[in-house]
C-alpha cells in the first residue's frame, strides 16, 4: 500500500502537474488548437504544452488507478476514467466536493499539513468499495493530487484469512484440550483402575485420530485454493464413485442404514482422480453423519445435457432453508454437537465445493428439514478423446 505511487511513476506526475496548468492558466489553449497570436508570441512553448497534455491525458485515461486533481480548496478540477468511476462521477461533469467523506477529509489534511497522506477509505457510492489513498499536496499549495487504488478484493481476502486463522485456531484447541485431558487421566488411572486408563486410552486414540483429519482437511483445503491449473486426464467419473461408495457399504451395514447405488457406467471428465474422490467420499460421509438409523442415503452418478452429475441424498435431520447458503462455508456446521461426535471436521463440504469448482462445475442443496437433503454437483462432461485417459483399472 505504502508504495501505490511507485506504481504511478513520477513522469504521471508530472503529467498531472503540467494539466493542471493547463487547465488553471491556458484553458482555452489546453485543448484543440486556436487561431491567432498566443500571449507572449511564445507558440513554439504552447505546442509544447498542448503535446505534453495529451500526453498526460493519455496515461491518465489508460491508468487503472483513479486520479483526482483538487484545487486548493478541495474542489474537483479534473480526474481520469477509473477516478470517475471509483467516485461515481458523471463524465462530463464533477461535483462541488467529493462524495467520499474519508478521501476529502485525506485531501484536506494533506493540504492543510502540506505532506502527503495516505490511508484505507471506504466509500458507498457507485458501489461499497474500500479504497487505498494517497493524496500528495503540491508545493505551492495550489492543490492536491489524490490516487485512488480499489483494494475490495485484497481487504476481503486478508478478512477471509484472518476469519480462517481464528476458526481453525478454535477447531485445533478442542481436541488439543481433549488430548491433553486424557493424557493425564490415563496417567492416573494406569495403575489404579487399569479397565478405566484402557478406556480413556481408546478415546485419546480417537481425538488423536479427529486432530489428524483436521490438519489433513486443512492442508487439502490450503492445496485447492492454491490450485492454478485445471485437471487434465480423462477420468472415468463412475469407477471413482464405484470406489468410494464401496468404503460405506459396511459401515452403513452396521449402522442400519440403508445404501442405494445409481451409478451409470462411462461417465467421463477432465478431472483428478484424487480429488474426485475426496469430493464424493466427502458428500456421503455428510449424507452418513446426519441420517439416523434406518435412514437411507442414495448415490446416483450420470451424465445430462453435457454436465457429469453427482447426486447424493438423504432422508437426515435437513438444513433449515436460513443455512443453505452457508453449509459451504468453512467450519460451518448445521448440527454442531452431531458433527462433532462423528468426528466431522467441519471442512468435508468446503473442500467438496472447491473441487467440483475446480473442475469447472458448481454445486447445489436442496433440502427440508426433517426429511432430508440433496446434493448435485454438476461437471462438464469430457469431449470424445479429449486428454489423457486415466481409469481406476489401469
């Protein structure tokens, strides 16, 4: 932030300064030329002047950081493109002072001051954007120069890592806690009540085991938002799912749950077999967590109007219709006390929704509570021959 004007260059600049005199003390002579004799008889100078501004216009207009040139009152006398856009301007005409209170209180202070200034501010109007400013008096006082960065999307990624950071710091210290509680439980009961230190023992295994899904959530996670490059092997997208669900069918078995499999043969895709599978294994064990004892989960893989579709539903405890639009969200949790004592992590849908998105799909629910939910996850379907083929076979 502190170097915005590095990007900007000393030649813009100057060529903000030199239409600023263009504009104050030769107005009629800053555009297009006019007839007759220039005061002074200096034409050769005003050719110069006349080049150098459309220079400067030039680069301000090209420029993607807003540019507004203030006169020593803090009213607009000019600004470029991305100026007028960060503020709402109309493109022919400039306000009596700026609609942002944060940058005109900058602007005032750096000309009051006569240093430059810089801060984050926060404007609402066209749209609510953060801005980075920096607003450089000039050095007689005649006026201030203010750059405009738009930041938005930089200070919603650092609030998205610092919300991260937080949860995953409160989701790493209960079995942590739980560890250590253990620990010393069984350090006391080993030799007095060796039944009960082989019973804490199993649940010191268990959040041992909880903590390990966790770290290797979030590194999954951390690898798939760092993923720049799109999957290219030919993936047959049924033999990934056969795979998966065939990890269910006992423990679903145990459960008293029943399992129903729809899987057409021959659905292909660009993708990473990896991944896929940690998509689908993820959506069932969802499916599995929050569906109660003779409960039924399904999973219906097939291909439609050009997408590859993953169905996996439920007749669980559903999503109230006010959390569908956040089960995606990282530690998000419909049921926390549920997904905490089946060792959810919180991050199985999260990670699920990144890899069907890095695989050019999207993700839908829907659901009623008290009966169940849906999960469809839609993915472009692989040309004929297109890619490298990889199947569990071979």
């Amino acid at each position: 932030m502190n170097n915005l004007l590095l990007s900007v260059g000393l030649g813009v600049l100057a060529a903000v300064v030199t239409f600023i005199v263009l504009d104050r003390f030769f107005p009629a002579q800053a555009g297009e030329a006019v007839d007759g004799d220039v005061p002074g008889g200096n034409s050769a100078q005003l050719d110069q002047l006349r080049r150098e501004n459309r220079w400067a216009q030039e680069i301000l207009e090209r420029m993607a950081e807003g540019v507004l040139v203030l006169d020593e009152s803090a009213k607009p006398l000019s600004t470029n493109s991305a100026g007028r856009d960060l503020m709402g301007f109309h493109e022919d005409m400039l306000p009596a002072r700026l609609p942002s209170g944060e940058v005109l209180e900058l602007a005032e202070k750096a000309l009051a001051e006569g240093v430059s200034r810089e801060a984050l501010a926060s404007v609402w109007f066209p749209a609510r954007m953060s801005l980075w400013a920096r607003a450089a008096p000039l050095q007689d006082g005649s006026g201030v120069v203010v750059v405009l960065q738009d930041v938005t999307n930089e200070i919603g990624i650092q609030r998205a890592r610092r919300e991260f950071v937080a949860h995953a710091s409160h989701e790493l210290k209960s079995p942590v806690a739980a560890l250590r509680t253990l620990a010393e439980a069984i350090r006391r009961a080993v030799h007095e009540d060796p039944d009960m230190a082989e019973h804490f023992s199993t649940r010191l295994t268990a959040e041992a085991e909880r903590l390990g899904r966790l770290i290797e959530d979030l590194l999954d996670l951390t690898k798939l938002e760092e993923a720049a490059t799109p999957p290219d092997q030919r993936i047959d997208l049924s033999e990934v799912a056969q795979s998966e669900a065939d990890r269910f069918e006992t423990p679903a078995s145990a459960a008293g749950t029943s399992f129903e499999r729809h899987i057409h043969p021959g659905v292909w895709i660009m993708g990473d077999e990896g991944q896929l599978g940690t998509m689908i294994r993820n959506l069932l064990e969802n499916a599995f967590h929050y569906t109660p004892r003779e409960g039924r989960v399904t999973i219906e893989v097939s291909e439609r109007g050009g997408n590859a579709l993953v169905e996996v539903g439920d007749t669980g405890i559903g999503i109230p219709l006010e959390a569908q639009s956040r089960v995606f969200e990282r530690f998000y949790r419909v049921d926390r006390g549920r997904s905490r004592d089946s060792g959810g992590t919180g991050l199985g849908l999260a990670i699920a929704k990144h890899v069907i998105e890095l695989h050019g799909g999207h993700i839908q629910v829907e659901s009623e509570l008290g009966q169940g939910s849906t999960f469809t996850a839609r993915i472009p379907s692989a040309a004929p021959e297109q890619g490298t083929v990889r199947s569990l076979a071979g």
